[in-house]
C-alpha cells in the first residue's frame, strides 16, 4: 500500500507544477567569502508558521547554519558586530554537511504574526572539496549590508495573512522536494488512528473559499478548483501520518515551480467536525 499511494503522489506532484503561491515566496542569494554564490534561501508562511528552505549548490555542503527572525534588531557582540552564535535558531550538519534543509517555525517563537514586518538573517558554515583539499568559508544571504567593517546582510520579510486552515487542526509538512527523490509528506495533530486524506491543486491558494465537499461536513477547502485526490495514510498512536511522494526527476517543467498540498480528516456524525490542515506551498528543487 505504501508504494501505491508513493506512485500516487508522484503523479500529483508532476501535475502541480504550475500552482502559485499564495503569498509571494521572498528568496534571497547566499554568498560565502563576500563574493561566491553558494545557494539561496526561500520564505513562506502559513496561518501560523513560518517556513525556511536552503539550498547549496554543489559541490557546496552547509555544515552549520544560524537563523534570526525576529523584531530586531539583530544580536551583537561587545564590539558592535552582528552575532550569528547568539542567533535564536541553530542547526549542525556536521560531520557529512547537507545541501538542502527546510524548517517550520512557530510564529508564537519569534514574537510575531501574520501582517508584521520580520527582521531576517541567514548566516551559514560552508564547505567544498577541490583535489582533495576542502576550503571552508562563512556565507550570509544578501540583503541590506551591515555596515562597517564587518561584511554581512539581513533583509525584511513581510509576513502575509493568509487566513487559511491552522496547522493547529492538522499540521501538514513535507521534506524539501528534491527531484528524483522519494519524500515524506507529513501530518501530526491527527486523532490516532484515524485516517488522513491528502489533497493538491493546480490553482493558487483560496482561502476558505475552495470547493466545499459534503462528505466532510460541507469543509471549505483553501486549495483553489479543481482539487485531486493524491491519496491516504493513517495516523500512528501519536497522531502522525506519513505519506512517502516520489518527487519527479527534473526538467524544465519541474524545477523550481511551486505546489499546494493540504491534508483533511473526517471526524463527527456526517463529517460536521472534520478538520483541514494549513495549505503548503513549497518548490521543487
């Protein structure tokens, strides 16, 4: 059953290639050593969260990474430079590195919500092998530079309101959608047990004004007409369902377009308690 609903997505996931975001995705360049174009960051939100996803081009490997997000202003050490090691969010790599990462993070962790304007700062550890010698370098995603002595970027991202499902009813998730790869896609929040169904559209996201399905209550998806079936999975004892997607090898059709996904479960007498999950927009890489 796993591989059947494994092929499912995978058809799913070649047919959402033209899906919109429904806030505008921010992306930013990552240079190390001031000048070396590395990678790049991209910003999305839900309801509630904020996603961030890295990737580092090859032969680059990301070993550590430092994430502020926040009112501001940026921490800073006692000589008044920008201090990434006293950054909020912090994640190690070591020992292989990873060229891609993606992360949710909770508005309530920052301090702000949906409409605000957040100060942003990405700095990372990167390393390359080039005849069996590896460089190191530190990178910042581009933005507005420090200033001074010190080289670095930050930059603003407007938090959009989408008013759509909250990833306190179900909270959907994906690992990053690099193509040729098999991925989970993820729910927790389920009832254990209970089976959840997972949902993609080609059309951007409509919050709260998508098709209504009755078997379910009369919910009003955010996912904008017409909406596919791409298959089921049943919560563990916890609450978690997974569905592992086979993410479409890449071409020009594929790489670097967006999908919208969203996972319901039909809960109460004739569906009238049933519940959806936040709307995720994410890119295949």
């Amino acid at each position: 059953m796993r591989f059947l609903l494994a092929a499912a997505v995978s058809v799913a996931l070649v047919s959402a290639v033209e899906a919109q975001s429904p806030c505008a995705p921010y992306s930013a360049t990552i240079y190390a050593g001031q000048t070396n174009e590395v990678g790049s960051v991209t910003l999305t939100n839900t309801t509630d969260h904020l996603r961030v996803d890295v990737a580092i081009n090859a032969p680059w490997l990301m070993h550590e990474m430092h994430l502020y997000v926040g009112p501001g202003p940026l921490p800073t050490n006692s000589g008044g430079n920008v201090a990434p090691g006293q950054f909020p969010f912090q994640w190690n790599f070591n020992p292989n590195g990873t060229q891609l990462f993606s992360t949710t993070i909770p508005f309530s962790q920052f301090g702000l919500t949906c409409g605000d304007t957040a100060l942003v700062a990405v700095h990372v550890d990167v390393c390359r092998w080039v005849n069996q010698v590896q460089t190191c370098e530190t990178g910042w995603a581009f933005g507005t530079p420090f200033g001074g002595a010190q080289w670095g970027w930050s930059f603003d991202y407007d938090i959009c309101c989408t008013g759509c499902g909250s990833s306190s009813d179900l909270n959907l998730s994906t690992q990053p959608l690099q193509t040729g790869t098999n991925v989970d896609v993820t729910v927790d929040n389920a009832d254990p047990f209970e089976t959840v169904w997972f949902i993609y559209s080609c059309k951007p996201v409509v919050c709260d004004a998508g098709p209504s399905i009755a078997s379910l209550g009369g919910l009003r998806l955010d996912l904008g007409a017409p909406v596919h079936l791409v298959g089921s999975a049943v919560a563990d004892v916890n609450g978690v369902a997974v569905l592992n997607a086979a993410v479409p090898p890449a071409t020009a059709v594929t790489v670097g377009k967006w999908t919208n996904l969203q996972a319901v479960a039909n809960r109460g007498a004739g569906g009238q308690d049933s519940v959806k999950s936040n709307p995720l927009t994410t890119q295949i890489l």
